[in-house]
C-alpha cells in the first residue's frame, strides 16, 4: 500500500511575523475591545428591560472578556470551558486532543497552538460571556455590526435584486448558453460578496458600495482557480438525470450576512428559477461567529428586510423569499458543528448526523475563508497539493469553495503560479483581492 503523506503543519501564532501571529498579537484583541465597548454602549437598554439585574449581567461579562483579553495577551494555556452550554464537552475534548498530540507544541496556547483553534475558542468564550449571564443571554454583540453592513450595501442590494428580477421576466427563454453565463455572474457575486466580511476588517466598514455586476469581467484574473464550468457540468447532468422520485438538492454552507448572503440568496433562488436544482439547504452558525457569519436570526432578519423594503425589486425578492421557505423548497439549518474548532476531514466522525445530511446533496457550495481553512486543515500546504488531497477525505458529496482569500493558506494552483503572484505582491494571500472557485467530485 502506497504511504499516506504526512500531513504539514498547522498555521499558528508560534511562527513570528505570519499572518496567524499578527492576527492572535493584534486583530483579536481589538475584536475584544470592541466587544467589550458594544456591551458598555447598551448599558442602558439592558437596564431598561431587564432593571439592575441586566446592569449586573453586562458587569459580569465585561469582566469574564476583560480576563479573556489579558490570557490571549500574555499567552496563558487555553482553559477548559466551565459552562454547561451542549457543545462544552466537545470542546474541553478538543483540548484534550490538542495537549496530546504526539508532536505538540506543550501546553495549548494562545500563540503556540494552531490558530484555527484558539480563534474559534475566542468566540466560543464570547459566546460563554453572554450566554452564562442571563437576562442578557440572547444578546447578539455583533448584530449592530451586521445590520449596519446590510444598510451600507443599500446601493448594491438594489443593483443585484433589480437585476435578478429583471432577468427572472425572460428566464424561461434562454438557452443553455444563457443560462449559463448567468450561472457564471452570479457564482462571481456570491464569491466577491465573500470580500465583505467583519472580522477581516476587525469590525471596520466592510460594506459593498459599488454595482456587484459591473467590475465583474475586469476580476476574472483575479480568480485563481475557476471551476465555474465544472459546477455547471454537475448541474446539468444532474438535472438530467433526476426522476420524479430524486429532487436536485444543492447546499449552500453560508458565511457572512450582510451584502454577502444577500448574494447567496440571489444565487439560491437563480438555481431554483433556472430549474437547475429543486431544492437549496441554507447552513448557517447556531451563535454568534467571527464578527458577521449567519445565524438563523441575520438570516430570518434579512430576508424580512428586503421584503418590507420600499424599492419594488427589493421587496419582491424578500417576498419570494420567504414564499420559498414556506413551500419548503428552501430550508435553513443549523449545526453545532460548524462552531466548533475541528476542521471538516472530522465531520464524520464527530458529527456523522450532519455528514449524513451533507451527503443527500448534489453539490455543496462552501462560502468564504473559514470555511476554506476548515475544508483544507487550516496548514501550510504547497500551492499545488491538489484540492481533492488537503481535503483529508472529507467528500460527502461533490463540493465547490467560493473563497476570497483572507488567511495564508491555498491548494490547487498551477506549479509556480503561487511563487509568482507572491514575487509581485507579498500580501496576495490575505488582501482579499484574489478569489477562487475551487471544485472537487469526491472520490
Ligand atoms: O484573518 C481573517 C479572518 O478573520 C480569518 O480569521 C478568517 O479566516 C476570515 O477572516 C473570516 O473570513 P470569512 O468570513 O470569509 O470566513
Ligand atoms: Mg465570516
């Protein structure tokens, strides 16, 4: 039996002057602080509703955050979590794992540790600070932040579902070949939505301000590896092959709300529209998740939005919208999964229920970096390991990544063609200017 290469190592603050490093050393924290500001900003509403006893939950939390920030700091070990929430068994499990790997870095670490792990741990104590200390426990800290990207994306909001309406009054009479450059723009909105992310910009302005559709052409060179035709091979045969009995379900694996699932949604109902699927799953973060990621409540919020929205397109979309999930032709999930810190070659294993969902799908979309870094391991791979290899044989059903790329780590490129863009300009990795559409069939 040929050997099983090793894996590389993980990305981790341990290496001075990554981008995992800087990210631990100084964006985290400022995440933190700004956590910690947004409770102090609503000290009066939570005493407004909720009397001394909601001032007393935000002092709580403002310290259990303030204590987080000075260990992350200072490079304490990672504690285990000492709430009761489902998932804190898994994870105090997870750290186990991680003090007993057998080539270790010691003690897991703020900085020493991979950094795929200590910054889901961060947000999973964000979470703990709220949801130990009720009545303010159901307190998102990062909804303001996600509604106002949604308000600042207006302008392209209203481009994009003007657009798709007026696209939807002659979908049924384009041929293939229309419908697939559709297909095309639209793959290329969702992916550049990917740009739009908050805890890239450490909660700054991340909106979209310009028509999504116009520039689009003038980014194709900026899309690394473009599977567009593959996904749309996949699509077609499928819709051939399909009987009465076997639905084309496609899953969308969402990333952040804002402009971004806006983006997503347009695309989910293009699929439905074109009759290239028959149903979309929508899986989003059951808290919240790295600044802006989609829970159900930004997704219900959004949609409910567009539909009480005053420009007629806007409006029309939201409405169909929600007549989708009514029918049950579009379905939002849930899953502990995506919040812990295990990167996706263990879904199987830790979560076979989810695994066993994703298998029932024609194709699944991932969107966004995260989801990118969990899909190959989050490690210093080559360039040009193949996609299908730093998947680590996590295939429950073909899937396609739509990623801008925002963190140091990238598969599937030509030989050289990495080394090149890096010779040029050394920030290629993390600026988010570069995309990919990286698809693989499985086994
Ligand atoms: O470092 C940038 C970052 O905050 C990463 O931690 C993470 O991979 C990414 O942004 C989140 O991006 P996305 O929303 O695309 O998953
Ligand atoms: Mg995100």
């Amino acid at each position: 039996m040929a050997a099983v290469p090793a894996l590389p190592v993980s990305l981790s603050g341990r290496f001075k002057g990554s981008f995992a490093y800087f990210t631990i050393k100084d964006r985290l924290p400022q995440i933190l602080t700004r956590v910690i500001d947004t409770l102090h900003r609503h000290k009066n509403e939570f005493f407004e509703e909720h009397g001394e006893k909601g001032v007393e939950a935000e002092k709580r939390a403002i310290s259990f955050l303030s204590k987080l920030r000075n260990e992350l700091q200072t490079d304490k070990p990672v504690t285990p979590l000492e709430d009761e929430l489902p998932d804190a068994a898994l994870w105090n499990q997870y750290l186990d794992y991680q003090r007993n790997l057998p080539n270790g870095n010691g003690e897991p670490s703020w900085f020493q540790s991979p950094w795929l792990y200590v910054e889901c741990y961060m947000y999973r104590r964000i979470h703990a600070a709220l949801a130990q200390n009720p009545p303010i426990d159901n307190f998102d800290v990062f909804k303001e932040g996600k509604a106002q990207n949604f308000f600042e994306s207006q302008e392209a909001v209203i481009a994009l579902c003007t657009y798709f309406q007026e696209l939807l009054k002659n979908i049924k009479d384009l041929d293939e070949k229309q419908l697939q450059e559709e297909l095309f723009k639209l793959l290329q909105v969702s992916l550049w939505g990917n740009k739009c992310d908050l805890s890239f910009s450490a909660g700054e302005d991340s909106s979209q301000k310009s028509s999504p559709l116009q520039s689009l052409e003038n980014m194709v060179p900026y899309i690394l590896v473009n599977d567009m035709e593959k996904v749309w091979s996949l699509l077609v045969n499928a819709k051939k092959n399909r009987t009465e009995r076997s639905n084309v379900r496609v899953d969308i694996i969402l990333d952040n709300a804002g402009f971004e699932l806006v983006s997503d949604l347009v695309l989910a109902d293009f699929l439905l529209s074109s009759k290239l699927a028959d149903e979309v799953y929508f899986h989003g973060k059951s808290i919240p998740w790295y600044v802006s990621d989609t829970t159900k409540h930004d997704f219900n919020w959004t949609i409910k939005q567009l539909g009480s929205a005053n420009h007629m397109w806007m409006s029309r979309c939201g409405i169909n919208w929600e007549g989708n999930l009514k029918k049950g032709v579009w379905v939002f999930r849930d899953h502990m999964f995506w919040t812990l810190p295990h990167d996706f070659s263990s879904m199987s294993e830790v979560a076979p229920d989810l695994y066993a969902e994703l298998q029932k799908s024609n194709l699944l979309l991932f969107k966004g970096d995260l989801n990118y870094r969990k899909l190959t391991g989050d490690r210093k791979w080559e360039y040009s390991v193949p996609f299908h290899q730093a998947l680590n044989k996590f295939h429950p059903a073909p899937l396609c990544s739509l990623r801008t790329l925002k963190s140091d780590t990238q598969v599937g490129l030509k030989p050289g063609q990495g080394e090149q863009i890096q010779a040029s300009e050394p920030e290629w990795m993390v600026s988010g200017k570069y995309g990919v559409v990286q698809f693989d069939a499985g086994l």
